[in-house]
C-alpha cells in the first residue's frame, strides 16, 4: 500500500481518537455545567496533554533508533528517564515544596536530573573512541542502573507516604487540572518535532550507516550532537512532567516502520500521530478500566503495547518469509 | 583536482598511513594496490572525510578537505564501501536518490537536475529492473551496481571504490569493470579504486599506487608495474610468475605455488 493512504489512516483514527477521548465514560446523569466543568478543565486538557507526551516520546524514540543504528535505543535506554526519576525521588525524600514560575519542586528536579544525565552520559563517551553508538549506549544502560539502585535507595530510606509518592510518580501519570502544564510543555516538542523534521534526509542517511551518510555529505557528528541534545531536553521536559513513560518511544516508531517504511519523510509525522493517538487511548483505557479508580498509564501503556508489537513483528516475519 | 601532501594517518599509535604523496585529475583512472592491513581503505576514508587526518593536507579542487564542509565535500567525491549493510530496508529508487543529498536544502524539492542524474545513474548501471525492489533482496552484483549508482546520483568528479568486485562472481566483474571504465573514459570520471587483483590493475587502470604498511612503495603508469619484477613480490611477501594472457597478450603476474622466504 502507498504510504500516503498509510499515514491518511493513522491521522484520521489519531484525530477521532484525540475528538471522541474527552467524551468516553462522561456521565450524562451529571447537570450540564459541572459536566462541561470535567470536560473543558480536565478531560480536553488530558487527552491533549497525553497527545503531545506520546507525540514528543515517538518522535524522540524514532530519532534516537535511527541515529544510533539500534532498535533498542531510546532517551530511556540512555539514562535520561532514570535521571529524571532520581531528581524527582531527590525532591519527595528530601520534602521539597517550592515552585520556580509555577513548576513545582519534582518536576523541576526531574528536569535537572534529565539534563545532568545527559551531560554525564555524554561526557563519560567523550572518553576513548568519541562519539561511538555503542559506547553511548553502554554508558547509558550503565548510568540507568545505578541510577534505578540510588532511587531504591531513596525509597528504602522514605517512610511510607513518601515512599508510594515516589513509586506513584514512577509509573507515570497524566492527570492535570487546567492547561498551564500544556503551554509549558507545547513549544519545546513543537520546537524539537520541528527540527526533526528539518532533518529527514539526514535521518534517512544516518540509518543507512555513518559511512554512507558521511560520502552523501551528511556531517554525522554535527547532526547527531544536536538531535541528541534536542530530543534530550524534550524527553527530559516530558519526563519531568508525566513521569517515565515507558515503551511509547521505542515501540510506535517500530510499529510505525513497519507499516509505512523506513522513509523519515513520512515516519516523523506518522510517529507523531500514532503516538499521540496512542497515548489517549492507553489514558483513556487506563482511567475507566476499573473506574472510579485509576490504573497508572505506564502500564497500560505497556500492557497493550507489547503484545501488539510482538504480533506484528511475527506477522511481518511470517509474511517476509 | 585532487591531491594529498605529506598524508599521515594515526591512529592507536600507530601509523596507518605514512607520507602519502598524490595528485589525480578528473579524467586519471588510479589502483590502489597492497597487501591486507597496508591502508588502501583508511586511503579511501580519509579522502572521504570518514577519518581524520593526523598530518598532512588534502586538497580538493583548490580548497584544503578541512575548510570544505561534508556537504561540500561530497559534491566532488563519492565513495562506495568494500562492504554494504545488507540490512538497508530502502528500495533501489529510493536509496539511489538519497544521493542527491549534497545537491539539497532544507527546502529544496526534487528537481529536473536531479531527475537527469538519477536516470543517468540509473541507466549507466542498468539497474531499471529492480529500482522497485527491497535492496536486502537483491543478489551481490545487483547490489554493487545499486551502489555505484548511488554514488554516480551525486555527480561528483571523482569516484572512490573499495574492492568493488571482490564478491562478485567472474561475468559480474566483468561487467562492473566495464561500467567503471566506461565512467572513466567517456564521461571523465576520475576513479580511485581499492583492489587486490594485480591484472586488473595493470590492464584497466592508468596509474597505480602500491601501499605497503601504510607507506607507498611504488608509484607510477599502470603498465610500468610489471616492467619491474621484484615489485610484486616486496609488495605481497609472495612470489609471482609473469606470463602473456592468451588473448590479449597483455602481460599478467599469477602467484607462484612456491612460498615466499626473505
């Protein structure tokens, strides 16, 4: 099939998931003003801060595979999240309660613990051969654990309610009231999905290998720095906000692979939406499964994502075959 | 024009290249010949960008490599890899046309320049039958051919080649050496090709250069090497016999069955 008619089909059902979301499991029992209350304050803003979170996460987990050659490459592999999660840990042990222009103490943290991490992972690279893939990598899964360990730590350490607080924050969440959060969060993965975008060729080279992207005239090194910085910061934005959430960035830029190609002309925006309508659905599964409870979005997330992705990947296996 | 002066290449302390001397127009047809390890590919690469000098300049057309950007760089070179990354989910027509790349902006569309190479590309190393196929489907030779057509997309005066046919089954090295001489008697493009095979060497190309553990040993006309007999020989640690082709007459070196001893 064309991949024009794939990607038509992705951006209709994201559109008609992003639409009907705020509308799923409304009661209609309720008077109309408190009714509109719940949708316009918090049933829109989450369905469209779960879309610009899974649209940011796709699109950074799609860059991150094809710069670094390797299916298992996400800003989570790298460290980022981990960091992210022991700045926020940091935050609730240490019973940190101010805000910096209305952010609050953990996400803010979290955002630092991003950055740091990246820095970190970048500069113990710099060691050796410069900026190989794969001692990037290594770096990065090595700093996650030690990272995982000291927010075991943190945990072990906290009483009770802390401790759930961290844990709670650890699996993700995207419940807010109001739409601050979302102008906070919106021009950085516009910002970053844009400068992707600009870089579609270059990400097109990049997966074919550094040698061949380098004599197309692609300055491999250039490019790489600043897409992993770009998207680190994205990812370090969203993580800080909604907590880690898992899967997204490595699996729907797969998905998205197999059903329209390797082309990153038409693989950026696919991802973007696929992710974006993705992450609704995985909310709005997450909040009226066993409703009026609510199960924490990471699992679903990667409850109904996996199995999925292992369908596919055998599907498109059987039928290569 | 293309040309490297006093060329060193280091690296984990140790010299891969050592003074290498070069100067090629658009029209010249240069072998790098030697044994395995003597530096002909990192000759290829650092020509290329991929790896850095430690000493030495190149010059590309008047400018020295460090002041042209990657971009710049690779409208007057290509270079086509000894191995290829089977595993390119691209089709044909898809990765032939990234070779436009250094010719694009951000913005620019695909345009009539663009068409023309690529169906020139495309022609010249007749691979219109599967430009819609999957390149991990395609056989070694097909494959070959699917990458210099790439290269070719790019248009530049000079083409790199790291042992393009050592995979190759006999008719389709044949055919790819065709293809390359033709590249470079009627449409002026300048090659630079890696090989291990003496004969080709000294039949098809004008110039050779003969590396050895990074220093060039011989340099000279392609039809001279053979003239000295003692040069293969200091080249590979083997000793070779000097015979006439049957055919062409051609004189041409087979390794000797008899080992080698200093």
């Amino acid at each position: 099939m064309k991949p024009v008619y794939i990607f038509s089909t992705i951006a209709l059902t994201s559109l008609v998931i992003l639409l009907t979301a705020p509308y799923l499991g409304l009661s209609t029992t309720l008077d109309s003003e408190l009714a509109s209350h719940i949708l316009m304050q918090i049933r829109i803003p989450r369905a469209l801060l779960a879309f610009i979170v899974g649209a940011g996460l796709a699109v950074c987990g799609l860059v991150f595979q094809a710069m670094f050659h390797n299916p298992l490459a996400t800003p989570f592999t790298l460290g980022v999240a981990s960091g992210a999660s022991l700045g926020a840990a940091l935050a609730v042990f240490f019973g940190l309660s101010f805000s910096f222009f209305g952010i609050d103490s953990a996400s803010l943290l979290a955002f630092i613990g991003a950055l740091t991490t990246i820095s970190f992972v970048y500069g113990l690279s710099r060691f050796g051969n410069g900026f190989s893939p794969e001692v990037l990598l290594l770096t990065g899964v090595a700093v996650s654990f030690f990272f995982t360990s000291l927010i075991l730590l943190t945990q072990y350490l906290s009483d009770i309610a802390d401790s759930f607080k961290i844990l709670r924050w650890l699996m993700g969440s995207l419940s807010i009231v109001g739409y601050d959060d979302i102008w906070r969060l919106l021009p950085i993965v516009t910002l970053v999905i844009g400068l992707v975008c600009f870089f579609r060729r270059e990400l097109n080279l990049l997966t074919a290998g550094d040698e061949i992207a380098l004599s197309r005239g692609v300055a491999v090194k250039k490019v790489r720095y600043l897409l992993f910085f770009s998207t680190s910061i994205c990812i370090g934005a969203i993580v800080a906000l909604c907590g880690p959430i898992g899967f997204v960035g490595m699996m729907v830029p797969h998905i998205c692979r197999l059903l329209i190609g390797q082309d990153h002309r038409w693989l950026i925006p696919a991802s973007c939406l696929f992710g974006g309508g993705f992450l609704i659905l995985c909310d709005a599964v997450a909040r009226s499964a066993i409703a009026p409870a609510e199960i924490p979005v990471g699992v679903i997330t990667t409850l109904l994502g996996g199995p999925f992705f292992l369908w596919l990947l055998i599907r498109s296996r059987t039928h290569n075959s | 024009m293309l040309c490297t002066h006093h060329l060193t290449v280091e690296f984990a302390q140790k010299k891969r290249l050592d003074d290498i001397n070069l100067q090629l127009e658009p029209h010249d047809y240069l072998c790098i010949i030697g044994p395995n390890g003597a530096g002909k590919s990192t000759l290829l690469k650092t020509l290329m960008g991929i790896v850095s000098p430690s000493s030495g300049n190149i010059i590309i057309a008047d400018s020295p490599l460090e002041q042209l950007s990657q971009r710049q760089l690779a409208r007057h070179l290509s270079y086509v890899a000894q191995s290829h990354n089977q595993h390119l989910n691209f089709t044909v027509a898809e990765f032939i046309k990234m070779g436009r790349y250094p010719h694009h902006g951000v913005f620019s569309s695909w345009e009539t320049a663009d068409q023309t190479a690529f169906d020139n590309a495309v022609a010249l190393t007749q691979t219109e039958a599967f430009l819609s196929r999957q390149i991990p489907t395609l056989s070694g030779g097909e494959c070959q051919r699917v990458m210099i057509a790439a290269a070719l997309c790019q248009q530049t005066p000079f083409l790199l080649l790291d042992e393009p046919t050592s995979f190759l089954d006999p008719r389709h090295q044949v055919k790819v050496h065709q293809l390359i001489q033709n590249l470079n008697q009627q449409h002026q493009v300048g090659i630079i090709e890696v090989t291990h095979d003496i004969n080709h060497a000294v039949q098809h190309s004008q110039q050779i250069l003969a590396l050895k553990s990074g220093k060039a040993i011989w340099t000279g006309q392609a039809t001279d090497f053979l003239a000295s007999p003692h040069l293969s020989e200091e080249l590979y640690d083997q000793h070779f016999v000097l015979t006439k082709h049957p055919e062409t007459g051609q004189q041409i070196a087979l390794p000797s069955e008899q080992g080698y001893s200093r």
